[in-house]
C-alpha cells in the first residue's frame, strides 16, 4: 500500500476552522512530522476567495501560523482526489460530505483525533477567548492526525469508534 494521499479540510465557510487545520497541517509536513502530501481545505457554504476572518487571523498568528494568503474555497466532491482523507469538523458535515459522494471510510471528524468533544465548534461571532480556544483545539487534533498517519495504517489507532462512525485503521487502508 502506498500511504501517500491528500488530506482536505472541510467546515462551513472555510475562513475559521479548516484553513487553521490546514495551516498547523502544513507546518507538520515543514517539520517533517508526517509525510509530504497535497494539503487542502474548503467550506460547504464557502464565497469563493473570501480571506479568513480577522479573529481567525489573530488567533492563528498567536498559535503560530500564518492565514493572510487564506483564500476561501467551497467544498466540491468532484474535486476531491480517489485517494484523499477529508477531515470535517461538525457530524453533519460529515454527512454532507458523504451524501456528496465521498466515501465514509474516507471521512473522519477532526475533533475524534484528540482528547475533548468530537465537534469542533463554529467561533465565527465569538469572543477572542473563543477562536484562541479553537485554534487551540484544533493544533491538538491536528497533532493527533499527525500521530494518526505516522503509525502506519497497520497500527493507527481508532481514538474514538463509537463517534468515528469507522474504524480508521481501515479508512487508512482503504486509501
């Protein structure tokens, strides 16, 4: 089995969660944490181009990683490659995604990957305390995905089978 495929990034706008999942991602791959692979995110009900917001901006500067080149982009199955992880960061997306044709095996929810609630929470309208707190959730995820891929698809563990709808030792298999 070849362990490279692309991981995309899905939330609602794609201008909060998933461009900061995206970034912390990146600067894995950067530190050699995890192997070099295509890296995306996008947003169900994304406006095409729209920057990240300026709390998701900050938020991500203090935790390290750089959004002002973010440039929205809205989910499209299509577009997504045969052997690609989707990560998403609420249950119903994770539906959404799969009634888009997206294989559930393929689909994990983010906040599985690490201690905390499965749902990774929309901050848009919240406090800076808020989008600090995401952020930092989602580095914690992100780092559990991290772990996730480094343990080969062999010895992955499955954090949470009973939220993960899926065993993700064979959702890494099956890539």
């Amino acid at each position: 089995m070849a362990d490279r495929f692309d991981v995309v990034f899905v939330c609602a706008g794609n201008i909060c969660r998933s461009p900061m999942a995206e970034a912390f991602f990146r600067r894995a791959m950067a530190e050699g944490r995890t192997a070099p692979r295509r890296v995306s995110s996008a947003g169900l009900i994304a406006e095409h181009d729209d920057r990240a917001i300026a709390e998701t901006l900050h938020a991500a500067r203090k935790a390290g990683v750089d959004l002002t080149s973010h440039r929205a982009r809205r989910f499209d199955a299509a577009q997504i490659p045969d052997r690609a992880l989707v990560l998403v960061m609420e249950p119903g997306q994770r539906d959404a995604v799969i009634a888009a044709g997206v294989p559930a095996a393929r689909v994990w929810l983010l906040g599985d990957l690490a201690p905390g609630a499965a749902t990774i929470a929309d901050p848009e309208y919240g406090t800076e305390a808020v989008f600090d707190h995401c952020a930092s959730r989602i580095r914690d995820c992100v780092e559990g995905l991290v772990r996730c891929l480094g343990a080969g698809p062999k010895h992955a563990p499955a954090p949470r089978p009973v939220r993960a709808q899926g065993d993700h030792r064979l959702a890494t298999a099956a890539l």
